[in-house]
C-alpha cells in the first residue's frame, strides 16, 4: 500500500473465525485498511458456510441469543458491523440462503457490544474444538493427479471430532470415497498445498488421518 498509493479498495479474507489467525490475519488485514482509510471487499464472511453450521454449542449460543436467526446471519453481521468494508461477497447455493441473506441486511442491525462478545466466545469454543480448517473450495481436487477427494476426507474427520460418532463417516468413507482413491494415494507432490486459500499442510494431515484405511 505504500507503494500503491492509487489503490481504491482490497478485496480480503475477513470472518470471525480467522480474525485472529496467524495465516489468514483477517484482523490485522482489516486493521491496516482501516487505518489508512481503504474501503474493504469482503470474501469468505461464512469461510465457505463452515460458519452456517458451526459446532453445537456455537450454535446453541447464537440461538439462545436471538431465536431463529441463522449462524450465517451472524457471520455476516460481524462483517456488516466493522466500519469500512465497502462490499460482501457471499456464496448461496440455494433461494433459501439468498433469502436469509437479504433478510440479515434489511435493516440491518450492527453487533451490540454483547453480541460482540458472544462472538468472541463463539470463537473461543471454536478453537478449542481441534477441527481442520478446510472450507471444501475444492481447488486442491483439480490437479490432483490421484484424484483424492480431500475435503470429504476432511469434512468426516471434523464430523468424528465434533460430533464423537465415527461408525457413519466410515461407512461413508469406505462407500463413496475409498473406491475412487484413498488418502494413502498421496504421492506428496504438492499441487494442492500450492493452491489451497487455507494454506492447510494438506500432504501432513492426509498422512495423519489414514485412521479411515485401517
């Protein structure tokens, strides 16, 4: 930005769940922008809707809160509420998810300093919960020349880690993963580390999650 003083706004990775991390920095990004007066595009505000279905008690937490309201819908306030973001890009699958979203920014209400720190709670639940950060973009699939389905594989360990309950994401692995390619056909070449938004060490945590093959 020093060099680039034309620069008119920065399109970043901004929610509440990577604000404070350490390779994403959504916070500190902000942070800079903020400082310097730079309008702010938004991507990623639900992580790829990891954050419309968050963990039990993060859900439980919001619903306590304000009945009803969707966890996306919490997300995306956090996101509202910050001063200077100019835009939010939100993926929707469905009409349902449009039309929650446009119900969230209809008069729209910013964060109360209480909704901020359930938010921070809810943060707080999150990384205590030992959960891979995969948000299933799927670019690491692409290239991938054993054609591993990577983050299903990710998704059915976050489910056993989450949810405690192993017997269906084995029998979901076994069935609909396993017969394309399994996780101990990685020849480590790194194409999916080059392109992964998440910068997860995807080679290590295949090699560390074979637990399905066994």
């Amino acid at each position: 930005l020093d060099d680039h003083p034309e620069v008119e706004f920065v399109h970043i990775q901004l929610n509440y769940s990577d604000w404070d991390n350490p390779v994403i920095a959504s916070g500190r990004l902000y942070e800079i922008l903020h400082e310097r007066g730079i309008p702010t595009v938004v991507m990623e505000p639900v992580k790829g809707g990891s954050l419309a279905a968050p963990v039990p008690e993060v859900q439980e937490l919001f619903s306590a809160a304000r009945p009803g309201a969707s966890a996306a819908s919490w997300a995306l306030r956090f996101v509202g509420t910050l001063p200077g973001v100019m835009t939010i890009l939100s993926g929707m699958s469905n009409d349902a998810q449009m039309s929650d979203n446009i119900a969230t920014f209809t008069n729209f209400e910013p964060l109360s300093e209480n909704e901020q720190a359930m938010i921070q709670q809810a943060r707080e639940i999150m990384l205590g919960t030992p959960t891979i950060g995969c948000t299933a973009c799927r670019y690491c699939c692409d290239g991938c020349p054993m054609q591993i389905k990577i983050p299903d594989i990710f998704s059915l360990v976050n489910t056993v880690r989450v949810y405690k309950e192993g017997w269906r994401a084995n029998n979901f692995y076994n069935s609909h993963i396993a017969p394309v390619s399994r996780a101990a056909d990685c020849i480590a070449c790194g194409q999916c580390e080059g392109v992964c938004p998440q910068h997860l060490p995807i080679i290590s945590l295949l090699e560390s999650n074979r637990e399905w093959e066994e």
